[in-house]
C-alpha cells in the first residue's frame, strides 16, 4: 500500500515556488500564484518524462522571472499547461527531442512604443517559449498572444512551430535568431505590432542573425509591422530559406522583407493592402513565384541594390505607384561592395492597372523580360537613369 500511494504521489502533485520535477509528473488542477525564487518557478530535471499540466495555472503575478526552466533536458513533453505573469513563461536551454503542446503561455512580458534592434539576441521584454540551443523538438498548439514575443528560437536547430496562435504580440509572433532548418506552419502571428500600429519593426515572423533552410508554409501574418521581415544589415545574413503560402496582407510597412540576403524562395504567397508587397533591398539570388501582390499603396514589389532576382508567374495589380521598381541609389555609398541593380528576370508574370508603370528600372542593367502580360497599363515600361544593356522580349499591347 505504501509503495502504491508513493506512486501516486510522484505523478500527481501540488506545484509549490521552486519545485524541481524529475519524474513524470501530473500537476493538481488549481491556480498557483508562484514566484520565480530565481531559477524558475518550476524546474524540469532529467530526461525521458512528461509533465502534464491537467490544466493547472502557474501565475508570476506579474513580477518577472520565468515560470519553468529546463537545462540539458532529454525527450521531455510538456502539455496542458497555463503559464502567465512571468517575464518568460518556459526556457528550454541546451535541450533535445522537447515536446511542448496544448498549452497557453499568454500576457508575459511586454513592451511597447520603442524601436525594436533586431540584432540584439535579448531584445524584447519576454513573452510565451524561449529554446535556446535547443535541438530536434517541437512546439505545437500552443497559445501565447498579448506579450512581446510567442515564440523565441535562438540559436537552434531543427525546431518545429505549428498549428500555434501567436497573435497580438508586440514584438514578434515567431522569432528565429541564428536559427537553422526549422519549420514554421500554419501559424496565426496577425496583428504583431507595436509603436501605436506604426510597427518599429515587429513582425509576425522575424528572420535574422544567419538564419538560414528554415521552411515558413501556411502562417496568417496579417496586419503585423511587418507580416515577414527577414534583416540583416548589420549581422550574418539569412540565406536559402523557402517561404510558401503565407499572407503578409494589411501591413503598414511590407508584408514581405528580405534584406542583405541571398537565395531566398517566395512562393505562392499573399501580398496585398500594404505600403509595399515585396521589399527586398540588397539582396541576391532571390525568388518570387506564384504570388498575389495586389493593391499595396506604393510598390508590388520594391528592390534596390539587387541582383539576379527571378520573378516569375506572379499577379502583380493594381499598386499605387509601380507593379515592379529595380532601383539603384548612386550616392548611397553605405555598402559600396553592394552598388548594383544588375542581371534580374522577370518572366510570365501579368501586370494589371498599376498606377505609373508595371515595371521601373532605374540604373539598372542585364535585366531580362520575356513572356509577361500587361494589361490596363498606361505604362508597362518605364527606364530612367543610367539604364542599359537590358534584354526587353516583351510585346507592350495592353489588353
């Protein structure tokens, strides 16, 4: 009878502030007002367990902290758990094979009406799961809206993110710093601004710090700063990353950014209702395909200082200024190296009613254009600048 009620008592337990767990454990369904005693208000030791929340509410009342911590930890799940009023909600370091589902880590720490710097690895005041080099593991159908960031991934590897909604942040829905081969799918990150709606560089998704072969399918990113900013002015940049069938829609900024990057695939995305579809400043070897860019104030697609882009089979109409702008600024002596507007394609896309031209080069050259159809456009082509040695297959009948 013994041995039975000491079983009982190792898998169903009362949190208390400082608990370590070190074995699978069920947590007595309750609100627990639990500080952070400095290490966690919950710690997860060792490998192989399960933590099941059982709906059980670990409240930091506000006060910072982090609510469960886990270090060096091995094919642990973590399910059905509510964690709020903490800096963090959970912090998953140097971790593998982790599973964390069903839970909600909601209204942690937050900021707002200041500039983010998407360089800094610890910018932001907190928010739902941080892994940080964390390998191999997954965080599905979790809740964490109404704080900085949802999710953090900080120099990790192989990281799932799927089916999550991460909405109403004001930071970043997702967060992939120095990140590599992760997946990120059919999440909800809209409304993830900040500064009043003006952005300041929140995004739904952030890319940056050589985050690169990540897979980005499926995410409503709607309404944010940014729907997906991948930047990197001045940090590694972000390569060979594939982005299919997300909506970057109702941006105040650009619901696709791709900055100081090369190799990067856009494929059969949404675009729309933006200041700019596409903003793709110094980037190289990038890939737009299939997409909708449609009705943003100012340009479909906007690139300066580029080169050897490919654009192909999008629909790109009705945009306030130009359907597609290749440009280049010969006095931005900020990045000599990168003073290019050079070697570009554009091939089978159909341009409709854009409202000065469906394409604009400006000192721009080696750019190619076959195959594409205009139509309603007053004007399909407009050069300007020192512009030549351009390859122009189109027929310019307007239909």
């Amino acid at each position: 009878m013994r041995g039975w009620f000491a079983r009982f008592r190792s898998r169903f337990r009362e949190p208390r502030a400082g608990l370590v767990v070190t074995a699978s454990t069920e947590l007595a369904p309750g609100h627990y007002v639990l500080p952070d005693p400095s290490d966690g208000a919950l710690r997860i030791v060792g490998d192989d367990l399960v933590v099941d929340g059982r709906g059980t509410v670990l409240d930091g009342g506000g006060r910072g902290g982090v609510g469960i911590v886990l270090v060096g930890c091995r094919r642990v799940v973590l399910r059905n758990l509510t964690v709020r009023g903490y800096a963090w909600a959970l912090v998953a370091i140097d971790c593998e094979e982790l599973l964390v589902e069903d839970c909600d880590f909601s209204h942690n720490g937050r900021s707002d009406g200041t500039f983010l710097d998407i360089t800094r690895v610890d910018e932001g005041a907190g928010g739902g799961a941080r892994l940080l080099r964390t390998v191999a593991s997954r965080v599905v159908r979790l809740r964490a809206i109404g704080q900085d960031i949802g999710v953090d991934l900080v120099s990790c590897r192989g990281i799932v993110v799927a089916d999550c909604d991460l909405s109403h942040n004001t930071a970043w829905g997702i967060r992939l710093h120095g990140s590599t081969d992760c997946c990120l799918e059919r999440n909800r990150a809209h409304h993830v601004n900040r500064c009043g709606g003006a952005g300041c560089d929140a995004a739904g998704i952030l890319l940056t710090w050589g985050s690169h072969r990540n897979r980005v399918a499926g995410n409503d990113l709607r309404w944010s700063g940014d729907g997906f900013f991948l930047g990197n002015q001045f940090s590694p940049p972000s390569n060979d990353n594939l982005v299919v069938g997300n909506d970057g829609s109702y941006s105040p900024n650009n619901a696709f950014e791709a900055t100081f990057s090369c190799g990067n695939v856009f494929r059969r995305n949404r675009a729309c209702w933006s200041n700019y579809g596409f903003w793709l400043g110094f980037s190289t070897d990038t890939v737009l395909e299939e997409n909708l860019i449609a009705d943003n104030r100012i340009d479909g697609v906007h690139w300066e200082h580029g080169a050897r882009g490919i654009l192909r089979a999008n629909l790109i109409a009705r945009n306030g200024r130009d359907g597609v702008a290749f440009t280049l600024d010969p006095t931005n002596r900020d990045f000599p190296d990168r003073c290019v507007s050079t070697g570009h394609e554009l091939c089978g896309n159909r341009f409709v009613a854009n409202s000065r031209a469906a394409v604009f080069l400006l000192h721009t050259t080696a750019t190619r254009l076959v195959g594409n159809r205009y139509e309603t456009e007053r004007t399909p082509l407009l050069l300007a600048g020192y512009t030549r040695e351009n390859d122009i297959q189109d027929v310019f009948r307007t239909t």
